[in-house]
C-alpha cells in the first residue's frame, strides 16, 4: 500500500514538472495573455519615441476651427465655462507638413466636458483657402466664467481694420426653389448690412465643382458685434493640409520654462466622416465617440443629421454626397454606422491613443480596423498624405508667422474690449471699426497656386425687407406681395417709402369708396362730347343720382305695346330714365316733330330705341322719308306701298 502512494506522488510530481517545462519551453511569438498583451500595449504607447512625457493623445475631441467650421445661420453667444484656461503654452511646428503651401497655425485651448478641464487644440498645417487670411480667436472673460470667441477667414485684402455689425435680424424662411439638375447645391440666404440698414439677400444655387466646396456667408459672435463672413472656395479635407490630435497635458508641465510641446499624431480624413459631429454652442466640430445619448442632450448632432437652419444640408456633406454620387451605398453606409454606433451594435472608436493601440493589437485581420483607427503618427500618415521635409531656412519663417498669430490674438482681444466700454456689441447701432494688425503669411510659405479656384457663383442683389427681431417669420411671409416688389427695386430716393406705415398705405391708393370717380361714371362722360355751356349741369352733385337707377315701377313703361309708344318719346329731360346709355344721348328735337307720330317713317324714334320695342322700329329721325314704291312692271306686292301700321 505504501509503495502505491509513494508511485501515485512521483507520478504527480513528474506531470508537474513536464507542464513546468512546457510553460518555460513556450515560443516567444506566442501572444502573451489579454492582460498582459493590455499592458503591453499600452507600455508601447507611451513609449513611443513621438510620445512625450505627461502628454497624452487624444482619439476624439474638438477639430481646429481654422480646419473646418460649421455653418450656422443664427449667430449666438458661445458657451460660458467656469474656469479661467490656462496661459498659451510654446508649440514647436513639425518639420515635415504637406505639399503645397500650407501654413502652420497655432494651437489653443479648448474647454473638455468630461474632464471638466481645458484640452490643447494641437496646431495644424492647413492651405488657407484662395484669397483668405486666418484670424485668430481669443478667449474673453463674461460676467460668470469666460467665453471663447472663434476665429475666421477674412479677405487677403483687408489690412488692419475689421468692422463691428449690430445683431443681425432672424433668418427669413425660404421657399427653395426646384432644382434643375443633382449637379447644384443650395446655399441659403443671409442678411448683409448696406449703409444704415440690414438687407435680405436671397438663395442661389451653386454647381459642383470637383476638388472645391463652397462655404456660405455667415456672421461670427464677438463680445463687441459681430463679423460678417462673406462666402468662398474652399477644399476638401484632404486637400486642406493635415489636422492634429488634441492632447492633455499635465498640470506640471505648464509654465515649465525650456518645455516645448511637439505635435506628432495626426488625424485620417476617412475617419472623421465616419465620427464627426457639430456643437453649434462652441462653433465647432468634433470628431470621436460622441454616439452616446448624453451628448445629444448636451447639444452634439451627428454630421449626418445637421442642418444649417433645421432645413439645409453641411456644405461638407452636400460635397461628399456628390463626389461619392457614383457609388449609391456610400451614403447609406455611411447613415448605417452612426445608427449602429449609437445604438451599441457597431463599435465605438476609441478615446485615446492608448486604447486604439490596444484596439488594434486585438483586431489584427479585421476588416472594420480602418473605421476604429483615428490616429498616424508622421511616419504613418505618410503613406496617405504625401509629407515634405521643412529646410531650416523656411522653419524660421514658419515659427516667426505662428508668433505673429499670437500676437494677432491678443490684439484683437485688446481692441475688442475697447469697443465693449463704448458700448455693448448687443445693442442695434451703427456699425464700428477695431483696427489691429492682421497676420500677413511669410512668402516662402505661400505658392503659385495651379490652376486657382473656380470663378465666384453669381450672388443675387440684396432686397428691403421688414426687420423681424422675434422669432422666425412664417413660411408665408417670406415673399413680398406684388403691389411691395416694385418699391424693392426703385431707386435710393425712393426707397423711404417702403418704410411707410401701413396706416398711410391706404391713401397712396384709393379707397374703395372712391375708386369710382377714378374712372368717370357714366353721367359725366357726355360732358366731354357736349358743348361747353352744358357741363355745368353735367356735374350734378350726388344726390341727383338716383334717379339714374330708376326704380322697377318705371321699368315697364318700356315693355308696352305699339299703341302706348308715343308717350314714350318724352322730352330729353325724361330720356335718362330709359335704358338708353347716357354716353348716346340724341340732341333734343324740334318742337314741330311732334306731330309725325303717325306720319310717313321720317319720325322714327332714335335707333338706340329700337332694342327695346320689338320688329316695329322706325328709321332714325334725321333720315329722310323714303320715296313712294314705283309700280312693278310684273305686279305683284310691289305694286302697293307698304303700311307699317297693318302689319
């Protein structure tokens, strides 16, 4: 007995010892357990050599608004945050960027709603659009927090002064017009300011053109006013430059004298328009894992669903929609992975550089891995975008163009507040101008640009409408009634009386009560054919004019027989009452006349009387008598005069 328990320990120390060996004898290419594969990765990720210490990477977050801004019609206040963001910090371009003639812009910071802290917005390489210089914003402190007031692309040809507008009206709701061809997007319209007043300039639509978008005028908040945009060519992603990852950077880092912060990550176009939103409140996109409902509520709509006024398309989509018109399931896959995502079936892409790294290292060989990658590194991006190294001699024009650009930001904050002690931007007045120095692009930045923009889309002249300060105008009011359009288009000496009461309009056209003596009535007409001395008695007053309209009881006067006739050829005076038009009233005949009632057919009543008495009408009484019938050679009823009286 004792030798079997002895023989049953030595066999079980000898399978442990086998299973010993085969754990240390395992292959090193075998993949190690998920979590220490997990730590792996995550140990690779910050100990990448383009990872810096106490900077982490973010996969989703704001995009830099000099990259892309949304289009949004309302102009508002952006959001208040309660802390003070943090001094700018020193941002060393790469020295690698795009070909072309892209120009570094700096970074800033942007306040994070999870965190409830500021991200750095990373700098970006972008190709400014054709005729257009970055402006930079700024962050203005508010009565309870600070607010962030957005940069803009203003015209190469403005130089040190920007002008300050009063609030605009509210959008008009348009009536879009049938579209003739899928080869045209609509642009909305927008309100422009001409001399002392604001003007409504209508929608047009504008033709694809390949390569180029067309961004739509718009307005940009300020605390001092507000900035009118007006409406230009611009790129595809791709074509723009090259956007950066925002970052997170520790708290120790900041003020570190000699620390300097080095963009490495960039972000792939074909992964923004799979996860790309709009938070109209901080005028900027984001792109990410933002599907989850809380965002929704907290005013983030998905690039899919945005419409610029609830009604029109993202200028973006609209492009995107068009270049990819060949391929019918582009856009319906494109729809089909926002639902999925938000709904949980789809996974969601990761949050930072961290967990895409993890990510990909679980789903090698997967087909969706292009859709949960957002970030390259240079090295990386280089096989989409084609990166150029930087000469030493063109980096210091590059760094000394990015300080400028700071200090274009901190004067346009100084000017802004100037205005603000005159007086609130808020409140209707006459425009003002802020003169700083705007930023000027070194020229060894700047290349001949081949082949240039498409000409401008022909922009309709702007039109007066009625200011409406309240809410939106119906649907029906957005177009003017007829008697209005011609004032619309009259000349400027005229154009004050479009601002006419509506009290007042009434008398500039008649009433309807005196309408009628617009048009001569009929009892006046005559007067024009009459001699002069008869006029007088043509302009009776008023209360001669009943007996024009006589009563039924002397209508049938004119119903009687043959026999009763002669009564009815009364004197002129008595003649009005008949039916006979005024405008052919007969002269008065002579007194001697009267006695051819039964005489020869020379005293025929006048012919306007013919209509009334039947087959029996007389000649005209200025007709002379017709001679007696001459006797038939062949007899017959010629051979007897004829007697209107027997027949």
């Amino acid at each position: 007995m004792r030798s079997r328990f002895i023989a049953v320990a030595l066999g079980t120390l000898g399978l442990g010892a086998l299973l010993l060996c085969g754990t240390v004898g395992r292959s090193q290419d075998e993949p190690p357990p998920p979590d220490r594969r997990d730590a792996a990765a995550d140990r690779d990720a910050r100990n990448a050599p383009d990872q810096q210490e106490g900077v982490e990477v973010q996969a989703r977050g704001p995009i830099h608004e000099a990259f892309a801004e949304p289009s949004i019609r309302g102009p508002r206040p952006s959001a208040v945050v309660p802390k003070k963001p943090p001094d700018a910090i020193e941002e060393e371009p790469p020295d690698q960027k795009p070909s072309g003639d892209a120009e570094w812009i700096p970074g800033y910071w942007a306040w994070d709603q999870d965190q409830k802290d500021f991200l750095w917005v990373s700098g970006i390489w972008r190709v400014p659009p054709p005729n257009r210089q970055w402006v930079p914003g700024h962050w203005d402190q508010a009565d309870d927090g600070w607010q962030w007031v957005p940069g803009f692309w203003t015209s190469t040809e403005q130089k040190s002064e920007v002008e300050y507008l009063p609030e605009p009206p509210d959008p008009v709701a348009e009536a879009v017009p049938q579209a003739s061809d899928d080869e045209s997007s609509y642009v909305p319209g927008t309100w422009v300011y001409r001399d002392t007043r604001y003007m409504w300039r209508p929608g047009f639509w504008v033709a694809f053109r390949p390569g180029w978008l067309w961004v739509p005028a718009g307005y940009v908040w300020t605390p001092a006013g507000y900035i009118f945009v007006d409406g230009y060519w611009d790129r595809p992603f791709r074509d723009r430059g090259l956007l950066f990852a925002p970052v997170s950077i520790a708290r120790r880092l900041l003020g570190r004298e000699g620390w300097v912060y080095r963009p490495s990550y960039a972000v792939y176009d074909d992964f923004l328009m799979g996860a790309m939103f709009v938070r109209p409140d901080d005028f900027h996109y984001y792109f990410g894992d933002y599907f989850d409902p809380r965002y929704q509520d907290a005013g983030f709509t998905a690039w899919v669903d945005f419409r610029i006024g609830r009604r029109f398309y993202d200028p973006l989509l609209n492009y995107y929609r068009w270049n990819y018109r060949n391929d019918r399931r582009w856009y319906r896959d494109l729809d089909s992975l926002y639902v999925g995502r938000r709904r949980g079936d789809i996974d969601r892409p990761p949050r930072t550089l961290v967990e895409q790294t993890r990510l990909v290292n679980r789903s090698r060989g997967n087909n969706n891995l292009r859709n949960m990658t957002a970030l390259g590194s240079l090295t990386q991006i280089n096989r989409v975008v084609k990166l150029q190294r930087i000469p030493a001699a063109q980096l210091r024009d590059v760094r000394s163009h990015a300080a400028q650009l700071r200090k274009v930001s901190q004067e346009r904050g100084a000017a802004e507040t100037r205005l603000m002690r005159q007086g609130t931007g808020r409140e209707r007045g006459a425009p003002r101008v802020a003169k700083f120095a705007l930023p000027r692009a070194a020229a060894s930045t700047r290349t001949q640009e081949r082949g240039g923009p498409p000409p401008a889309p022909r922009v309709p002249q702007p039109q007066a409408r009625q200011l409406r300060r309240t809410g939106t105008p119906p649907a029906g009011e957005d177009r003017a009634p007829p008697e209005r359009r011609p004032s619309d288009r009259t000349s400027p000496d005229r154009r004050p009386s479009d601002r006419t009461p509506p009290e007042r309009r009434p008398s500039d056209r008649t009433s309807p009560d005196r309408r009628p003596s617009d048009r001569t009535p009929p009892e006046r007409r005559p007067s024009d054919r009459s001699p002069p001395e008869r006029r007088p008695s043509d302009r009776t007053p008023p209360e001669r004019k009943p007996p024009d309209r006589s009563p039924p009881e002397r209508r049938p006067p004119d119903r009687t027989p043959p026999e009763r006739r002669p009564p009815d050829r009364t004197p002129p005076e008595r003649k009005p009452s008949d039916r006979t038009p005024p405008d052919r009233k007969p002269a008065p005949p002579p007194r001697e006349t009267k006695p051819r009632d039964s005489g020869p057919p020379a005293a025929r009543p006048p012919a306007t009387e013919r209509r009334d008495t039947g087959r029996n009408n007389p000649p005209p009484r200025d007709a002379k008598p017709a001679p007696p019938p001459k006797p038939s050679d062949r007899g017959g009823q010629n051979d007897k005069p004829k007697d209107r009286k027997d027949r």
